[in-house]
C-alpha cells in the first residue's frame, strides 16, 4: 500500500514521472513471475561478464550505456577501500545521500562503498525539495554526506540545516561537478569541514581521483579533484595529440581496471573515446601539479571561443558565484559575428536588487576582458539535472532555438 500511494504522489500529483513509451519492457513484478516458475540454471560469471548497464547522464549529448564488467565494479570498490583505509573505516555510521539511487556517484560511493563499511545510508528520493529534506533528516544525526556543488549551495541557503549541530560531521563529498570556493568556503564556515572533492564518471565505474581526507582538512579549498586513484594511470592529451606536461592543460585521459568495456551496442561511439592503447578520454580538460594533483578546468565540449581565445564556464561562473547576491548562476557561448562566440551568463538572485551592470562590474574585477559577459539574463530557476547538475546544454539549445525563430 505505501508503495502505490507512493507511486500516485509522484505520478499525479507532484508530477515527477514524465511521458514515456517503453514497447519492449517487462515490468519487474511480471519478470519476477516467470522467475519464480523456473528452476535455477546455474552460470558461471567471469570478472569480464557485464555486470549492468550504467547510463551517461546525457548532458552534453545522447545517453549512453557504459557497460561496466565485475572486474570493473570490484577494482573500483577495492580502489576506493584502499584509499579510504585507516581514515573512513569502521568510523561511518550515518551518510546523507540527497542523491537518485541510480546514479553512478551513489551506486558506487554510497550503496557499495559505504555500505561495505559498515556504514547506513539517508536516501533522499528528490533532494530538489528542500522542505521535505529538512523533514527527513531534522532529528537524524549523519557523521557523512555526499552531493554535488548545487546541492551543498541549496543546504546552505536553508536556515534550518545552517542551524544544526554538526559536531557529529566527519567528512563532506563532492563530485559530479566542478564545487564553486564560494559554495565550499561558505559550507566550511557553517560546519567547521571542508568539502572533499573527488572525480569520476560512468564510464570509469565512477571513481578516477580523490582527495586524501586527511590532507584537505588540513589545507585550504584549492578546487582540486586530488590524485587518481591506485592502480589508475592518468594524462592530459592536447589539441595536436600530443601528451602534456605537468602543468600543461589537455584532455584528461584515463587507464585502469576500473574503465568501462565499452557502449552497449554503440562500437562507433566507443571508438571515440577508447583508442588501441585503451586510453579513455573523459571530455574534460584539466592539469596536473608538481604534487600529482589534478585540476579540471571544464567540459571541453561547454569551452566558448571569444575572438579566438578559450574561455571555460566554470572560471566565469565560480567569479559571480561569489557574489553575494547571487544564489546560482551557467555560463554559456551563444554566436557572435564579430567575435565568433560571446559568453552569456544566467543567474538567479539572491538579491531581488541585483542589477546585470552589478555583475558585470563585479566580473571587471575578477575576470580579463574577453572573459566578461556579454548578456546577463535572470531567471527564477536554471535546468538541472534529477541529480542537480546544472544543464548548459539545455540552455544553448533555447539560445539556438531563439536565433532560428528571430
């Protein structure tokens, strides 16, 4: 009975199932049926058998099925214990997951990793409302939390989370996304922890690099996505192919146990990402230190070309993002005549007074003149994603839409 009031409450009243024709599916109690009237077949799995298919989350482009091995699975869970080892176990007791179940980032980090540690997990079904967050967790003391950047600003925008009694709080995840320093420094100060970045992606079962815990609460919120992870080989390719060197910015490319086998039934696209070597290039530019630490810089697909010079989203957007009177904010490249692409930026305010010239001002201060933006345009929302990312795509193709129009 909870289960289908459940399912009523999402579907005709809050409206959160959208259209959808699915032909050929079979629905889970009718498998389960037919399951139980057959006798068990016993198989034998190899560390190269898929063990699921885990869709992109299709942000720049089509969904894809990462197929993800045993192998694959294991070495990831084996890679994240080892770094975890002596500083996480036996210690979690409670984790905060504001996040879907079937995201890659809380399948692998929470409902495996965590859960092998002994650790209980808060499942936040729609982290998106925040009402009924604080509802869920308002008497439950969690010693962990995971989100991305959007989730952790929408915590500390809400009085009531910035009131709790974090003493209790060991360590604070971020991944999924770049974290802005305002939104880590701001959650610093409310709880006393830093927020530990880490990065990964379904293609890689997620888990690439990840910060010590023990070092980042000892230092400063550098934006750092930390150092890969054991056994996992990282570089940076560069727009002629070749590798970079430390220091030097390229195409994060990654070798390990934990990478995907390919895209179901999508060889040409595997290709694309996966050379002879087995190298998988990620799409996201960064750079690595002298220390081993990885930086990301952007979505090489979401760079904008101003006059012939790069300019990444992320930088325009952790500048506004530390104005006061903005709550979230995207940047984007729309076409430009004279210049090719121009940046246009999207905030939403926190501040019913700010005014776009504000922002432009305060971006004079903080950015090199080509990386300014153009256009502001407020909005009382930006797309995101179930799990909070906010969706550029979707804001290039209304861009797209409004040039074909005019």
């Amino acid at each position: 009975m909870k289960g289908r009031l459940l399912n009523f409450m999402l579907r005709h009243v809050k409206k959160m199932v959208p259209a959808y024709d699915l032909p050929q599916a079979v629905p889970l109690l009718k498998a389960l049926a037919v399951g139980y009237t057959r006798p068990v077949t016993p198989f034998r799995l190899t560390h190269h058998d898929i063990a699921f298919l885990q869709y992109t989350g299709g942000t720049t482009g089509v969904a894809k099925g990462a197929m993800l091995t045993h192998r694959n699975i294991i070495a990831n869970l084996l890679q994240a214990k080892a770094w975890s080892e002596g500083q996480l176990s036996g210690e979690i007791e409670t984790v905060l997951t504001p996040l879907p179940l079937y995201h890659i980032y809380l399948l692998t980090v929470n409902a495996l990793i965590f859960m092998g540690l002994g650790g209980r997990n808060i499942l936040i079904a729609n982290p998106r409302d925040m009402k009924r967050v604080m509802m869920i967790i308002r008497h439950e003391k969690f010693t962990g939390m995971t989100a991305v950047n959007t989730l952790y600003n929408a915590f500390l925008e809400n009085e009531e989370f910035c009131k709790r009694d974090f003493s209790n709080l060991k360590f604070a995840m971020a991944g999924g996304m770049a974290t802005q320093r305002s939104v880590a420094e701001r959650f610093k100060a409310v709880t006393g922890k830093p927020i530990i970045e880490g990065y990964g992606l379904t293609e890689c079962s997620p888990i690439v690099s990840m910060n010590p815990v023990d070092i980042s609460n000892l230092r400063d919120f550098e934006g750092s996505i930390g150092l890969p992870a054991p056994s996992t080989q990282v570089r940076f390719r560069k727009d002629d192919g070749s590798w970079a060197d430390i220091g030097e910015a390229g195409e994060l490319c990654v070798k390990g146990p934990q990478v995907m086998k390919g895209y179901w039934n999508r060889p040409d696209e595997t290709a694309k990402v996966i050379d002879d070597e087995g190298w998988l290039a990620t799409g996201d530019i960064g750079v690595m230190d002298s220390r081993g630490f990885v930086r990301l810089i952007d979505r090489k697909k979401d760079m904008i070309l101003v006059s012939g010079f790069n300019v990444y989203p992320n930088e325009i957007e952790d500048v506004i993002a530390a104005h006061p009177d903005v709550r979230e904010v995207a940047a984007i490249g729309v076409p430009d005549e004279a210049q090719g692409e121009r940046v246009k930026v999207f905030v939403v305010k926190r501040n019913p007074s700010l005014t776009a010239e504000q922002v432009i001002a305060h971006c004079r201060k903080n950015l090199t003149g080509y990386k300014i933006p153009k256009v502001v345009e407020f909005r009382d929302e930006l797309p995101q994603t179930n799990v909070g990312k906010i969706l550029r795509r979707a804001l290039r193709d209304e861009e797209l839409a409004k040039r074909k129009s005019a």
